[in-house]
C-alpha cells in the first residue's frame, strides 16, 4: 500500500531502491542464517516473489478481519464438506 503511494508521490526511483535495498538485506541475512545452519540457500531464490504476492495476501487477511471486527459480525469458517471417502495411491 505504501509503495503505491511513494510511487506516486515520492517517486518510482526512492520505491524501487528502498524495495531492492530491502530485499537484498533480506536475502543476505537469509543466507547467512542458511550457511549457520549447514543448509542450501537455494529457497531464497523465492523470497523477491513473496515479498510482492504473499504480504499483499496478508494484507487482504488483516483488512478482512479488521472490517469484520468494526461491523461486529462472525467471521464464518467456511468449512468444506467431509465424505468419509479416502482414497490411498499405493
């Protein structure tokens, strides 16, 4: 949200580099706590995604139960329907 914002008003270069700066720290310290830890790096090749698609979920997420919380209703569980059928490859 507030990178939308900065685009707009602060400018596409300040974003841009505040997001690279950002994420590039976000990788090295992930790599560092990968190499403490006697592990491959090779999941961080995945976090410059999450840090676009999965925090805009989590913003929805939040946005959702706030709005709920104001107007005073439930949030329903939306629960699937269970069968009783399994089924086991084998």
């Amino acid at each position: 949200m507030f990178s939308i914002y900065g685009f707009f008003f602060l400018g596409a270069y300040w974003v841009a580099g505040y997001w690279l700066g950002f994420t590039g720290l976000q990788l090295g310290l992930g790599w560092y706590a990968f190499r403490l830890d006697g592990e491959s790096p090779r999941p961080l090749v995945a976090m410059p995604l999450q840090q676009l698609v999965y925090r805009q979920l989590m913003y929805l997420v939040v946005v959702e139960s706030v709005l709920t919380a104001v107007r005073g209703s439930r949030l329903r569980w939306r629960p699937s329907e269970r069968t009783g059928g399994v089924e086991v490859a084998g």
